[in-house]
C-alpha cells in the first residue's frame, strides 16, 4: 500500500513542487507563445510527475516503494526545468546582439542545459559501480596491545529499494567478506521506505563473516519504515544483533571492548540521553550511531570512538571544486571519514546506497574498513 509522505517530507515535497512550476508560470507571462507552450507542457510534466502520481494515481495502482522512482524522477524534471529556464534566458540575450556575442551565448545556453544533465547521468551510472574498500585506521587513547590492529569491517546506508538492487548489496557483502575482519558492523538505514525488500536485505547482510559476528544500530530509515523492532527481532533469528541502547562486551586478549548501540538520535533532541551508563571501565568503549552528529556529546561523555554513516558523503558533492560544495554539511560538520576530538574518534561512512535521486557523485559507493591504532 503507497505510503503518504509526513512532516517535513511532505513540506520540502510541496516546496519543491512551487519551485518547479513557478519557471513554468514566468515564462508564460514573458516569453512568445511557441516558447510559452514548452515551459507549460514541461511545468504539466513535472507537476504530474510529482504531485497527480504521487498522491493521486499512486493510490489506485499501489506503485509502493516504486513511488521513489516518481519523486526522484521529478525532482530531476524540476531541475531541467530550471536549467531551460535558463538557457532560454540567454537566448533571449542574444537577441539583437552581434554574431560572435549570440553564438556564444547559445553555446553558454546549451551547456547550461547539457552539463548538469551529463553529470546526472554520470552520478546514475557511478552510484551503480561496484563498491569500494575504504581503508582507515581508527586511533583510540591507550588502546590495549592486544586491540591494537583489530578489524571492523562497516557496512550502513544500504537503503534497498527501486533505487539500489539485491546484486549491489550482495556484491558489498562479497567484498566485506573477502577483508576477513575480526568483527562486522551494520550502522543503519537497510531500507528507505515501507514496502521495500526488508527481507531480502537481511538475508544478504546475514551473509557477513567475521571472528566476532555482525553487529549494528538502527537509522532514521528504519524509524519512517516502521520496521525497527521487525529488523532486530528477524536480524537476532539470522544471527545479527541490533544494539538498541545496548551493549556487548568482547574478551581479546587481555583487552576488553565494550560495544554499544544506539537508536537514530534525531537532530534537535538531546543526544545520548543514558547512554553514557553504558560506558565500562577499563574497557575501550565503542558507540554505534547512525547519525554522526552525536560525536561532540560523545566526546564530552568520554567515549574512545564513534562509528556513523547516514550522511552518504553528501551522495552529490562538488568538494573537489570548492570544500563546501557538499549538501551534508548542511546536516552536520561530520560529513565522511575520520574526525578526531579530544581523546575522541569518530569515523562516517558514505555508505553503500542512494537517497530520493538514484545517483552518486564525487562520492562512491563503499564498504569501511577500520582498523583499531594506539593514538599518538
């Protein structure tokens, strides 16, 4: 059954519908007619893609979760409705214009249009490749010898859905498998919305081997999916244990570490609320949390290391061109790798799947793999 969008979803879906029809209004009012009539039938397009389908058809045919492919594939018409507008804005600057003047204004024109929707295509094409191995190590204050170069191979964001495949995930597990790692992490976010394949990405995820076993928290996904307790009472039947303000505590050696999980802490609430009870003394305490942005309490509250994702990296990122030119940083400072606080460390992982837009650019997809170093 199709779920509605709620809350702030549904306020940036409503917004974005003004935006996108709003080029479509102006050009009506100011362009000739021919003109007029191409940014109608395209503002009709990105209307009925967005908003007929999404909460008019949608109910009649039961798209479900395929109702991703509807929204990202609008907000992509609202944005080449915005490029249009404004290569026909510079058209209409060449008009009366000296011939070398008009030539490059419609070339500029062109690029415009033809550049974002070259890098779209591109961003689709990259965020099906196969998954990456990011190697870091991870530098705890006063690791224990006996800790000093475990394993954890991390996995989050998987998001499968219409936008990201059974053969993506499979393909990740895969190639966590081959790092042999002395213990696994799944940090959230299997799925994106009600009605995707739950169940098929556990049985995927069930497939992760390690000396310790496979460990995880929930994301902000599983909480819109209504399917936390679901995925940790059918994760603890295939073996997996979703830590949910809970801890598990590991002998290595004559070192002990104290893993602890948490559920999404949602933005503007207080972070961590009794989880610092959880800490153990002499033990190297590790936090599970999906949402970095957690990491300043958590450095407050003492914690040796934090492990996140939720971010994607920014999925699209133009950090490459200039450091900000990546939309995560507008959810936290945290964005992806290594962060370091105090006697605190905290690694974000860009994950494995995608978000509304079935793209990823200047940010692959990637399995983590960390590796526990005394700090210096």
């Amino acid at each position: 059954m199709l779920q509605f969008p709620t809350g702030r979803f549904l306020v940036i879906d409503i917004v974005l519908w003004i935006a996108g029809l709003t080029p479509g209004i102006l050009l009506l009012r100011q362009l000739k007619l021919r003109r007029s009539i191409y940014a109608a039938a395209v503002g009709a397009l990105t209307l009925w893609m967005t908003f007929t389908i999404d909460f008019g058809l949608g109910v009649f045919f039961h798209l479900g979760p395929r109702i991703a492919w509807i929204r990202g594939s609008g907000y992509v018409a609202i944005a080449a409705m915005w490029m249009t507008l404004g290569m026909v804005w510079l058209v209409r600057q060449s008009e009366g214009v000296e011939p070398g003047r008009r030539r490059f204004l419609q070339t500029a024109g062109m690029v415009a249009v033809g550049a974002p929707l070259a890098a779209a295509r591109v961003g689709y094409t990259l965020g099906r490749q196969e998954a990456i191995v990011h190697q870091s190590e991870l530098p705890i204050h006063d690791l224990p010898k006996d800790l000093d170069g475990f394993r954890i191979v991390q996995l989050s964001d998987m998001h499968m859905s219409p936008l990201v495949s059974r053969r993506q995930i499979a393909q990740a597990v895969d190639l966590a498998n081959e790092q042999r790692a002395n213990m696994a992490l799944v940090t959230g976010d299997l799925i994106s919305y009600p009605g995707d394949p739950l169940d098929d990405c556990l049985a995927e995820l069930k497939r992760l081997r390690s000396d310790t076993g496979t460990f995880g928290c929930l994301g902000n996904h599983e909480i819109y999916a209504q399917s936390e307790d679901y995925t940790t009472r059918v994760g603890a039947r295939m073996g997996m244990r979703f830590l949910r303000r809970e801890s598990e505590l590991f002998k290595v050696g004559d070192a002990r570490l104290n893993l602890v999980g948490v559920d999404y802490q949602r933005k503007g609430t207080p972070y961590l609320q009794g989880v610092r009870g959880l800490m153990r003394p002499d033990c190297v305490n590790v936090l599970l949390s999906h949402n970095p942005d957690v990491f300043n309490v958590a450095a407050q509250q003492g914690w040796d290391a934090v492990i996140a994702g939720h971010t994607h990296g920014g999925q699209i990122t133009l950090e490459y061109v200039h450091p900000a030119l990546n939309p995560a940083k507008f959810i936290t400072p945290y964005v992806f790798g290594l962060y370091r606080k105090e006697k605190s460390s905290i690694f974000v992982t860009s994950g494995i799947g995608t978000i509304t837009l079935p793209m990823r650019l200047g940010v692959p997809p990637e399995i983590a793999v960390l590796t526990l170093r005394r700090a210096t």
